[in-house]
C-alpha cells in the first residue's frame, strides 16, 4: 500500500462533486460505471425486499402445516398476505434481483469489453431503469394474488395489470438501451468477444420474450377483466395466454445466466491460465442456445388441452435438445479448467456450484414433461418451486456471485475486503438452497402440491428444513453485502488502471485460443483496447491482486474485523466520521 | 397395470362473456379421444371455486364419489370458472412417491383423463381405499382466508365383487357411475 495520496478512481471518471450533482447523477447516470454501479444497488435492495418475501413463507410453512398463521395479523398478515408475497417474491426475483443484477454486469462489462466506455443511450437506459422500480413497487402495492397471464381469467387488480405493462416496457427499454451499447460505433471489421456476443444473443431473445407477454398484459387491460370497463376485447383465451406468457418466460429463466455465459468462460480460461477450448465450439452453442430457448416452454404446458402432437412430441424433444448446448458449454469449461490448479477462491467456487447446479436443475425438469409411461406425475407439485431455485437461486445467482466478485472490486477501485466472508457467502448460499431445494424435490416427489399454505403432517420435517436451508441462505447474503459495503468503504485501495486486468487477460485469451484453433483472422477486431495475444498476458505476471489469498497478518487488538466494526460504528455515532483518514 | 391417457377435445368457451369469434381452439386442434378398449366407468367432474363437483356423487356429498376397482374410470373435467387443477394422489411415504396423476382445468376445454385404479393389497384390506383429491393450481383465496388450500375431494374404490356393488348402490342412493362398454376411437 503506497503512503502518497491515491487517485481512486478511474481516469475517465469524473464524478459528481455536489449533492445535487450526485442526486441528479443518481437519477440520470451517464457514464456506464455510474449507470452500473446503480444498477448494482437496486438488484440488491431487490434482492433483500424479495427475499423478505421468501423468509416469510419459508417461516409460515416450517412453523405450521394446518394453515394457522403467524401471530402478525396487527401487521396485516394473513392468508391473502401469505400468497400475495408468494406472488412477489417470484416478480420481484425475476425483474428485480436478476435482471436488474444481471443488467448491471452486462452495462458494465459491454463498454468495458469493446473499448467504447460508452453508455449509448443514457436517457433511454436511466428511463428503462426507473420504469422498472415504478412496476415492481406498483406490483408490491397492488394487491393481487398471483401472476399476471398464466392463471386468467382469475381477475388481477388493475393496478396489477398496469404495474407489470410498465415494468415490461422498462425492461424493453433496457434491452433496447443495451443492444445499442453493443452496436454502437461499431466498425464494419468489429466481432464481439465472447461476453458481448452471449449478451447480445440474449437480449434479443429476451426482447421478441418479452413483446409476447406484453401483447398478452394489453389484451387483458381491454378486456372485461382488466377493470377498467374498456371492454374491447373480450375475455382472452385461457390457452392463449398461458403459451404467450411460458413462450416469454422461458427466455426470462435464461435471461440472467445468459448475460453472464461469456464472462464464465472468460473467468475458466483466466483461472485455468490457458485458452477456451474451444472458441469456435462456444459461438456455436451461442447460436443454438438462441434458437432452443425460445422452443422449450411448451413443456410447461404438459397437462393442458393442447394437441398430444405438440405436448408430447414437440415439448418432448426441444426440452431433451436443449441440454446439449448447456452440455458442451460446461464441458468446455471443465475441460479448460481440468489438470490447471486454479485458485479456488469463492468466484470460481460459485463458478463450479453454478454449473453443478444447472446439470441438476435441468435433469430435474425431464419429469416435468408428459410421460404417461413413467407413471410419474410431478407437474404442479413442489416437484416445480425446487427446479426452479436450482436453476435461478444455485445457478444464475451463482454465476452472478462468481462474476460480482471478480469484477466488483476492481469497479469500486478496492481489494475485497474479506475473502473469508465471501467463502463464508458460497458455503451459507450453497449449503442453504441446496438443503431447500432437496427438500421441495422431495416434497413434489410425495406428491405434494404447490402453492399450498396447510398440508399431511409427514410433509412438515421438509418444510422445516427448507426454513432453516432458507434463512442459512439470507444470512450469507448478508455476509456478502457486508463484504461489499466494507470493501467500497474499508477496502485497500489499489493502483488505478484504465481497463481491469480480467478484461485484457479474457480477450488475450480469447485470442489465442482463435491461434490455436486457425480461426484467427487479424483484419477483425474484437476489442479497441490494446492486448498482447495469449499466455504472455498472465504468465510474466501474478494474478490480479485482488484474488490473491492474502496471507492474513498477526491480528491486533482492535484490528479483528468485528472489533473494526464496532470501533467504526463508535466513531460514527459521537460523529467523528468514517472517513479514509481515520482507517487505522 | 396401470394405464394414464391425457386426451383432449374442445368445446365452446361457456363463461360469461363469452365471444365466438375469440375461441381459437374450436376447430383448430383435432380431437383426441381416450384409447380405451372394454368396460369403462364414466364420472364427470366440475371445477368450480372452491370445489370439486362429482357427478355421480355419493349421496348428499357431491365432493365425494365411489368407483370399482379394475375398471378403467374416464373422468371427464372441466372448469366452471378459472383455471384448476383436478389432481389425485395419495400422500407418499418419506421417501417413496405416492400415487398420484392429474389433469388441468381449463374454462373454455373439456379434459379426460382415464385412470384404472388397482387394488392394493394395504387398501383392500378394509374392503374399499380413498384417493385424495386436490387443486393443483392456484385458483384464489376468499377474504375469509379460505379457498385454493382447502379446495379438495375424495373418491373411494370398492372392489368390483358383490360387496363393492352393494355399497356403491348404498352410498351413492343407486346412482352409480355407469359402465359403458366398447372402444372409443
């Protein structure tokens, strides 16, 4: 650590310097940094107001089975409360958490990654963005049970219907904002590197998702059941919506992984020291992820009066195909990373689970398709809420984690302030959604069905496990805001650089597995950034500082990390401040 | 053995509202009908919020019907209102699946869906054995904190001998499912 003043922040950041510039920076972030970093923000204020949610319901269902409940009616709780927040845990953790996470990441790392360092369209960005808070609190206030298009003609309040048509429109813009980040000074001899081409591909098929299920919102605010007496159309087909709703949705359970495919493979060839193998495979996987993830939702429609052709043929077999892709990709990666000895620090850590969590959450979703010959009904049973947390809570939180840790750090100009709390983060994550989706696929296995509040007796020791897999999980969650709110505040500071060192090493990396592979055409750029090609970026050099393992040095008195906690809170509250200055 | 069809026609959407021109699956989607070859008993149910109406019943509880065992039993299903789930099962055993199948509800469809339910020899011990039945999807709950949770049903089997017959005839007041024969294709 240098004993002269450090300049923190990057050389093309210049920052607001009063409170209304930071207000209105707040507001309208034009820099990608500005704009990421408050991206960033919200997905965790998102992720700690759904995962309330979740709290309450794991709590209800592991102190009662009848269906008695909690002793919060003075906070208004009851059985509506229950499954209204049921409602928001899944909207807020879909459009909250993961996109709003999953879009910070990629608004950073795109720009980062071409070397434009340019947000394209603020206005259109910052607009989408706060259209999204608007819905999501619109959602939380509207009073309804249950999602949107799938369960019609159930009649929503119309707030509801008006909260998710502005959140999706905000979320359009988003896309919309970020495929222009991508594309814009775009030369004509320009590729994307890995990372920008997997968010590429997924935002435009998030984006054709996304007009299908907004086209089903409008049909349903003109119909009879919209309330508003428009009446234009009349009550929508119940069929209809429920294809037009799982046709977007299963984009949406891509979305959030898919942003950050690239940069997996990017951080496995980092880590392993070695080039992807291999390049040309991954872009090709790219381009059939694109197409199967838009064919695979019919299996959600397994019990309905849908033609036997399309339910059990077509469901069939695009949810079979799409295992291949996802198959090669992580083989790839585990190829790559095979015989490396990698430093197994909590990104990569989260990295592997992730992947693990994904060939689990996946095998799992074959029963979910009809197959009368398997006598094995788990459509609808708790058999669905397990899938689903392996693949959005082990496996796309999980590579959002691995990501946040590698590049957050290096973005807040800090070391991470406690690798330890970030092992501590994996273990509590990984030990405590895995104890709760064991346990709900046990549950579906029994037999037992979804969306219940009172169940048999024998069901309960799993909900139990499921509460305390559950809070585990909230409070590694904590661990890891703590490390980053630490890490911006008390993190060691480190030597400015104008690009993140994982961004030259991915796209020499990136470039030499092309050399090898005889792909490699040097009239195509992939990058405005100049890097050397290959090994030579990381062997003459340690890794980035900042996943190194630390030796920890003698613990002083006063110097533990909860020691350091309470002597700041002190200096916080006699209002000595918690500047740099007064860091021991 | 154990045979599950999921098979599917379509009707007329008949709920309030209801407009012609906007039901695209009339005509769209051909006709499948249950493979059954032999004697079938036939039961339809109704869904409506938040029941499940039999049709046979047993006599003064229309949740509750009664059906032979060893003959194929042809549930016709359809909704009166929103969309459910007419979900039967047994509760399993820790770790062992229980016995379970379903079909949706979906207002506007009929769905059939065929079960011959067997004999166990646990069941049949106490002469007859009951299969819970449920609503699989969420379907609302009333101001009074009721509905979606506690919407269920029971269908008890009896063995296809005299005394199943007998107690068929008692409980449900002579109004027994009836049993067609032949194959429907």
């Amino acid at each position: 650590m240098t004993e002269e003043p450090v300049q923190h922040s990057q050389p093309e950041h210049e920052g607001p310097t009063t409170v209304f510039g930071i207000v209105k920076d707040i507001f309208y972030s034009k820099t990608y940094t500005h704009f990421s970093l408050k991206l960033f923000c919200f997905g965790m204020i998102w992720l700690f107001v759904a995962g309330s949610f979740g709290l309450e319901l794991r709590t209800q269902a592991g102190f009662s089975f009848t269906g008695n409940l909690l002793p919060l009616e003075e906070l208004g709780y009851s059985t509506i409360a229950y499954f209204q927040m049921m409602t928001y845990h899944a909207v807020v953790m879909f459009f909250g958490t993961i996109f709003t996470t999953g879009f910070s990441i990629a608004y950073y790392v795109v720009p980062l990654i071409r070397g434009t360092k340019k947000l394209a369209v603020p206005w259109l960005a910052n607009l989408g963005h706060w259209l999204v808070v608007a819905g999501l609190l619109m959602v939380i206030g509207s009073n309804s049970q249950y999602m949107f298009t799938f369960l019609i003609p159930l009649k929503n309040p119309s707030s509801f219907y008006v909260a998710e048509a502005v959140q999706f429109v905000g979320d359009e813009f988003l896309i919309i904002a970020l495929l222009a980040t991508a594309y814009i000074d775009k030369r004509p001899n320009e590729k994307f590197a890995l990372p920008v081409s997997f968010i590429v591909m997924d935002c435009v098929a998030m984006g054709i998702g996304i007009i299908t299920v907004l086209s089903a919102i409008f049909w349903t605010i003109l119909s009879p059941l919209g309330g508003f007496n428009l009446n234009i159309f009349a009550i929508p087909n119940v069929e209809v919506f429920r294809a037009a709703f799982w046709f977007e949705s299963h984009p949406l359970v891509y979305f959030g992984a898919f942003l950050v495919g690239g940069l997996t493979v990017w951080f496995a060839t980092i880590y392993a020291k070695r080039p992807i193998y291999s390049e040309k495979m991954v872009r090709y996987i790219i381009a059939i992820l694109f197409v199967l993830t838009m064919s695979v939702y019919v299996h959600h429609m397994a019990e309905d009066p849908i033609p036997i052709w399309v339910r059990d043929v077509f469901a069939q077999v695009a949810t079979e195909i799409i295992a291949v892709p996802f198959v090669l990709l992580w083989t790839l990666i585990l190829i790559t990373l095979k015989y490396s000895k990698p430093r197994w620090d909590a990104s990569l850590l989260f990295l592997v689970t992730a992947i693990a969590g994904n060939i689990v959450g996946g095998a799992t979703a074959e029963p979910l398709q009809p197959i009368p010959a398997a006598d094995f009904t788990v459509h609808n049973t708790m058999w669905i809420p397990g899938h689903i947390h392996f693949m959005m809570a082990t496996f796309t939180l999980g590579t959002f984690f691995a990501v946040l840790y590698f590049t957050a750090p290096e973005l807040l100009g800090r070391k991470l302030y406690s690798p330890g709390l970030a092992k501590f983060h994996f273990v509590g994550w990984t030990v405590g959604m895995g104890a709760l989706e064991a346990a709900f696929k046990v549950q579906g296995a029994m037999g037992l069905v979804r969306r219940e509040i009172a169940w048999f007796s024998i069901y309960e020791p799993w909900f139990q496990m499921a509460m305390i897999g559950a809070w585990l999980a909230a409070l590694s969650v904590v661990a890891f805001g703590t490390n980053m709110l630490m890490t911006w505040r008390f993190g060691e500071p480190i030597t400015p650089k104008i690009t993140p060192r994982w961004v030259i090493s991915g796209l020499a990396l990136e470039e030499q597995a092309r050399i090898n592979e005889g792909t490699h055409n040097p009239a195509i750029i992939y990058s405005r950034l100049p890097y050397p090609v290959g090994l030579q970026t990381i062997t003459p050099e340690p890794p980035p500082e900042y996943i190194e393992i630390i030796e920890p040095p003698p613990v002083k008195a006063g110097q533990s990390f909860f020691e350091k906690i309470s002597k700041r809170m002190e200096q916080f509250r006699k209002g000595s401040g918690s500047s740099l200055e007064n860091k021991p | 053995m154990t045979v599950l069809v999921l098979e599917v026609v379509y009707t007329p959407y008949d709920a309030p509202n209801y407009i012609q021109a906007n039901n695209v699956g009339e005509g769209v989607a051909q006709a499948d009908r249950p493979q059954i070859e032999g004697p079938y008993q036939v039961v339809f149910v109704t869904c409506e919020q938040w029941q499940f109406l039999f049709y046979p019943h047993v006599a003064g509880s229309p949740g509750a019907t009664i059906v032979l065992a060893n003959i194929p039993v042809l549930f016709i299903v359809r909704s009166a209102d929103v969309t459910h789930g007419f979900y039967v099962n047994t509760a399993g055993q820790w770790t062992s699946q229980g016995f379970q199948f379903g079909v949706m509800a979906v207002p506007g469809y009929i769905d059939y869906v065929v079960w011959n339910f067997q004999p166990t020899a646990t069941a049949f011990t106490a002469g007859e054995s009951l299969y819970h039945v449920q609503c699989s999807e969420y379907c609302g709950v009333a101001a009074s904190g009721l509905g979606h949770p506690w919407m269920d049903a029971i269908i008890f089997i009896v063995p296809n001998n005299s005394t199943g017959l007998a107690l068929q005839k008692q409980q449900m007041n002579s109004n027994v499912p009836p049993i067609l024969n032949g194959t429907l294709s």
